[in-house]
C-alpha cells in the first residue's frame, strides 16, 4: 500500500518579508479547496504572535520555539507528524525564523533525504522585502550605505542566494519601476531563478506561487557556500526581546486595533530615538477573548502596518505580546518596549496588571544535520 506524502513548504525570506501572511494566505486558498492544511511556526523564544495571528483564523498551527529549525530539526519532524494524529494533513506550510540561512543544507535536505517516504519537498520560495532590499541590494552596485552591517547584509544575500524561486513581496505598494529595479538587483544574486511579484495581503501574485509550489520539475536545491562565523555575527547583532503583558481598564471598552497600532509605533519611536536601533520586524499583538488584533513595523522608514484587524472592541482583560527584532543591544530593546507598555497603557487610561520580558542575542547556529557541499 502506498501512503500520500505530505507535501512540505518552507517559506524563506527575512524578518518582516511578508511570510506569515503569505502562509495564511496560501492556508486558506488550500482549505478553500479542500484540502487539510497544517502549518509550523518557529522562533528562539515562546510567545508567537504568529502562532497567535493564524490560530485566530482558524489554522492548525505548531510551533517549534527556542531554536530556529535548523538547530532543532527533531522537534521540526515531531510537529510535522503530530498534525497526522487526526488524519494525514496534505499540506505543512513552515515559516523558519527570518534571521535564518542555509536552509537547503540543514532542512529541506535532510527532511528529504531522511523522511523522503513521508515528506514531498515542494522548491524552496523566498520572499524579499522591498524595505531592505532597495538598501541593501543598491548597496552593492553603487557603493552606497546601506544603514545595515556587513554581516546583516550577508545573511540577506544568502537567504536569496539558496533560492528555488525567489517573490518580490508588498507588490500593492511597489510601482512598476521599482519592480523592474528590484528584479534586476535579485537576478544579480539569483542568476537564472523565476522571480514572482507578489502581494501576500492582497493575493495578487499568489496563484503563480502555487503553480511553483506544485511544479513537478527537479528543484535545484541551491547548496550554499557559506561562512558561519560571518552568519552567527549577523544573527547575533541582533536584540530579540519578546514580551507579554495584560492589561485592562476599569470601566470601557478597549479598542484592540488602535491599542496595538498604537504601541507599535511608541516602540518604533523609541527605538529610533536611541539612535542605535535599525528595526528588522516589531510586532504586537492584543488579544481580548477571542479577539485579536496584529500591527506591525518593519523598517526604521516604515509606516504601522495593520497584520489583522479584530474590527471591534473587548471588555476586559487584554493580553499583549511584543515580538521586537531589532539591530541594537536587547538590554536596551527591552527596556524600551518596557517604556512603550508603560506609556501607552497610561495615556489610554489602562492598568497594567503584569509585564514579563524575555530579551537575547541568538546564539550560534550549530544545526542538527548539514549536507555538504
Ligand atoms: N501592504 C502590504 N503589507 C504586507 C504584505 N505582506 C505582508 N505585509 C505586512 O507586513 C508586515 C509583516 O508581515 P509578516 O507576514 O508578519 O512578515 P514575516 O516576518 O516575514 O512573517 C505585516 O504587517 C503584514 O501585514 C503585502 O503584500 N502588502
Ligand atoms: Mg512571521
């Protein structure tokens, strides 16, 4: 008897690319046809706004926390094979964590080559961010700064670099030409690969993702040349503080979607004005019953972007989570997503009845299985 192997999508792309909406997209165009669908959260730290946003839609989420994928790829495989408890989902969509690299050699392979009866690996997609990629693509061709570290820079380009196909991401809010110019900039890269324009929030584009995911021709399956003191010095300039804390207020209801919004924005805005900080992702979350609402920052030039609306307001206690990766030392991301809380519970007439943060430097990567060049 043959059993259906699960067919299994790692979604690449750097902190704020867009991967989490991609995946919830790409979730609901795949239920929407019937199949099961289950999906793989991964950070270094628990307490997932991601896990959150897309169990709030109605996903089958799991997360793999305290290390990125590559470093615990057996708690990768259980995840994946707890969703067959049930019955054997189609689909795992799985989201590494933005700062991770090397992902042919340390996951899609050994996933393939070791659970190849179960797993169908589809070709490996990375969304680029418009936001860094102008800065730090231009950088190269015309000797410009941009803003990032060397080493940030080199895990931008390798996250490209190991490609099956790569999509140029917040294509709503990209003209013509600047598609054009970041098109070139990648093949620069990524010689030959297909470059898809996608918008995850809009779904325009997403329909050529899918024809990728299902394209039946051999993957090239890019291995790397990589240097990994370079990647681990890259990862580690990083500050990653996650946050939760609940609030409530005494007598009104609170407004799930101006809250987060409005926090986020405080946290950027401190950032900012510590003159140190160049934001990756800073996300919040808030969640009132069964309420929830997300709203993101994704560079230092970057307006407040609305990840999920709850559309109305809760009574009662409000459970927020910070999830802030930020170039800059944790210390001071912390304390600075600490002031924010503060401030903004104050002016919105809220009590704080806890606050609990956790802040670090990923440590090196030190993957479970590497397949050699
Ligand atoms: N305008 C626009 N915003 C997007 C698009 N894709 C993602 N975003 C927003 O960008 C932010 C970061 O997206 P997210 O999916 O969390 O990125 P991740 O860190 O790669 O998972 C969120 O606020 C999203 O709503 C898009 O296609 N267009
Ligand atoms: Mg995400």
């Amino acid at each position: 008897m043959t059993t259906k192997k699960i067919k299994f999508v790692l979604v690449g792309g750097f902190l704020g690319a867009g991967k989490t909406t991609l995946v919830g997209e790409l979730a609901k165009r795949y239920s929407a046809q019937g199949k099961r669908v289950g999906i793989i959260t991964n950070d270094q730290t628990e307490n997932l706004v991601d896990t959150q946003n897309l169990r709030s839609q109605g996903f089958d989420v799991g997360e793999v926390s305290g290390a990125c994928f590559c470093c615990s790829f057996d708690d990768l495989v259980a995840t994946a094979e707890e969703f067959s408890a049930d019955q054997i989902p189609d689909i795992v969509l799985a989201e590494p964590v933005g700062s991770c690299t090397d992902l042919v050699a340390t996951v899609i392979l050994p996933l393939q080559q070791l659970l190849g009866e179960k797993f169908e690996l589809a070709p490996f997609g990375v969304l680029l961010k418009p936001s860094h990629g102008k800065r730090i693509l231009a950088g190269t061709s015309k000797g410009r700064k941009s803003g990032f570290s060397p080493q940030a820079e080199y895990i931008f380009r390798k996250q490209l670099e190991e490609a099956d196909y790569l999509m140029i991401g917040r294509l709503d809010q990209l003209t013509h030409d600047e598609v054009v110019d970041l098109r070139e900039r990648v093949q620069v890269i990524a010689e030959d690969v297909p470059v898809i324009p996608v918008s995850p929030k809009s779904g325009e584009g997403v329909d050529a993702v899918m024809a990728r995911i299902d394209d039946l021709s051999t993957p090239s399956r890019r291995l790397l040349d990589i240097d990994y003191d370079t990647y681990a010095d890259g990862e580690a300039e990083l500050g990653w503080v996650n946050l939760t804390a609940s609030v409530t207020a005494a007598d009104k209801p609170i407004d799930l979607d101006v809250l987060t919004q409005y926090l986020v924005g405080r946290i950027a805005k401190e950032v900012i004005e510590t003159g140190e900080g160049q934001i990756a992702h800073l996300k919040v979350s808030a969640l009132g019953g069964d309420t929830q609402a997300v709203a993101n920052v994704v560079s230092n030039d970057s307006a407040v972007d609305v990840g999920l609306s709850a559309g109305r307001e809760v009574t009662g206690t409000v459970q927020l989570i910070v999830n802030a990766r930020v170039a800059m030392d944790p210390d001071n991301l912390e304390n600075a997503c600490r002031h924010a809380v503060a401030s903004v519970s104050g002016e919105q007439g809220l009590d704080v009845l806890s606050v609990n943060a956790h802040s670090l430097r990923p440590g090196r990567p030190t993957p479970t299985h590497r397949v050699a060049r």
